[in-house]
C-alpha cells in the first residue's frame, strides 16, 4: 500500500542522470517517475521497485503546462512535495529549434513555476542544464531579465528568440534560461522555505552520449575530451553525487546558484585547448 505520509521526490526525465540522482536521495520517500515515454518511465520504475524503493509512473509531455499542471497534482496527491528534480529535455542533435525553445526552454520555466506552487516546506530543487549555457557570449543585462522574469506564457515571443536558426544556439539559450530562471525563481520557492539550484554537466556518458561518441560526431566528441583539463568525460553518478549535496541538510545555505561541472572543459573553451570549438561555433558548426 502507498503510504500518504512519505515525502515525494518528483523527478521528471527517466534518463541515466535522472535515475542516478533519484537513487541517492530517493530512499524513505515516494518518488514520482515521470517522462513522456510510457516505457522509459515503467522501465526505470521496475529498477527502483527490485532495489527497495517505493515508486509510482506517470508520463509528462513538459512542453505542455497542462500536463504539468496535472503532475504537479497528482506529485501533491501522493504526499508533502519535497525534492522535485528537472533531467528532462532534448538535446541540439536530436531536435529541431522549435522543439528546443518550447521543452527545454519554455518547459522548464513552467516546472518551476507550477512545482514552486506547491513545494513543501523543507524541499528542495535541481535543474538539469548544460555547459552550453555558460558558452554563450555575453547577453545585455535587460535581456538577462527577461530570460529570468518574464511571465512563462510570453517567453517565447521574446524577440531575442524569434531569429534562431541554429539548434545550438536554440539550446545555448536554453540553457542560460534555465540557470536565469532558476534564479530568478529560488525566491519564490524560498517564500515556501525551499531551494533550488541547477547544475550544469558537460560530457555525461549516458546511453545518447554514446551513441554520439560512435556516431559521424564520434571522432570530434573524442578529441575534445582529450584536450580537456580532466581529460575524461564524466559519469551519471558524478552528477548524482553533487545533487544528493545541494538537496540535502548540509547545503542549506545554497540556493539560486549553478554548479558547472564538465571537467574544465568550458574553461578551456574559453582560455584553453578548445579554443578552436569557439572558432567552429562562429562559423556556424555545431559543438555542445
């Protein structure tokens, strides 16, 4: 039988990272596993339910506020909403611009918003982003507002969105959104006496990650690792472990930030051996 009393841990995205947290800060609670595919989600629900933990499925679509709004519910229905987790998303080789903007983008600002609604006290957050959003230049300190503030319903009419033809820039500004936005947000949740915080992986070997290292991509994806301060890329349990930390007793103090972890890749983007992917990215070819 479900027992109403435990805590909930909602983690949205079934994925390898999104499991690798849920095992770390799951146990004792009821943990609300949500994707939009059916099976993913049964799949991994399996998994926690042989290694002792209570566990319900439900699928999202979270470029649908309605679908949120609904899990938000049913999360609610099942107990006192204490960790909420965001691992979902699609990346700029699988999607196209439109898709990016309204799942990873928009979809990630009404997580946010609706589970900040309902979040109880002692709870806390962590979006998933990307070492991509910390690749974007500069944005104007009006446009960081906007990407932080404005109402969810209008973020994509924003006119700093309406001329993206490239699926990277589509993600890189999603990315910065999200890290905008859970800032921007970590104050609404603090009114309920919650956290949230995001963290922002490079490189993560997960099942996608590998079939991009065997893939047309593979060979650059390898000589990027290579020329990275870590020289390695990193692992889904890597990202748990730091999220287990930022959701737990001993990072009270931590709320609002961003956590890039990718190995010092960026900084070698920026200063480094990697350089030339900068120089890529100005002439319009894609790296992560």
């Amino acid at each position: 039988m479900i027992d109403a009393q435990k805590d909930v841990l909602v983690l949205l995205g079934a994925g390898s990272i999104g499991q690798a947290i849920a095992r770390r800060v799951g146990a004792g609670r009821h943990v609300l596993l949500a994707d939009l595919r059916k099976e993913q989600a049964e799949a991994a629900g399996r998994i926690f339910e042989d290694a002792g933990f209570t566990v319900t499925v439900a699928t999202v679509d979270i470029a649908s506020r309605q679908s949120i709004v609904e899990l938000a519910q049913y999360a609610q229905s099942l107990g006192p909403v204490r960790g909420v987790v965001n691992a979902a998303g699609v990346s700029p080789s699988q999607a196209s611009v439109e898709a990016i903007l309204k799942v990873d983008l928009y979809g990630t600002a009404v997580i946010l918003e609706e589970f900040g609604k309902i979040i109880a006290r002692g709870g806390s957050g962590i979006v998933i982003s990307s070492q991509s959003g910390h690749r974007l230049g500069p944005l104007s300190l009006e446009e960081n507002d906007l990407l932080a503030t404005t109402p969810t319903e209008e973020l994509l009419q924003l006119p700093l969105l309406q001329h993206v033809t490239s699926t990277l820039r589509a993600y890189q500004l999603s990315k910065r959104c999200n890290v905008l936005r859970t800032a921007a947000q970590c104050v609404v949740w603090g009114r309920r006496g919650a956290r949230l915080n995001a963290i922002s992986p490079g490189i993560i070997i997960t099942p996608l990650a590998n079939d991009e290292l065997r893939g047309p991509r593979g060979e650059g994806y390898r000589t990027m690792l290579a020329n990275c301060p870590a020289k390695r890329a990193g692992t889904p349990d890597e990202v748990g472990d730091l999220a287990a930390f930022l959701m737990s007793d001993k990072a009270q103090f931590i709320t609002g930030s961003d956590f890039l972890m990718d190995g010092g890749a960026t900084a070698s983007y920026w200063y480094g051996d990697l350089q030339y992917l900068r120089r890529q990215a100005g002439q319009g070819e894609n790296n992560v």
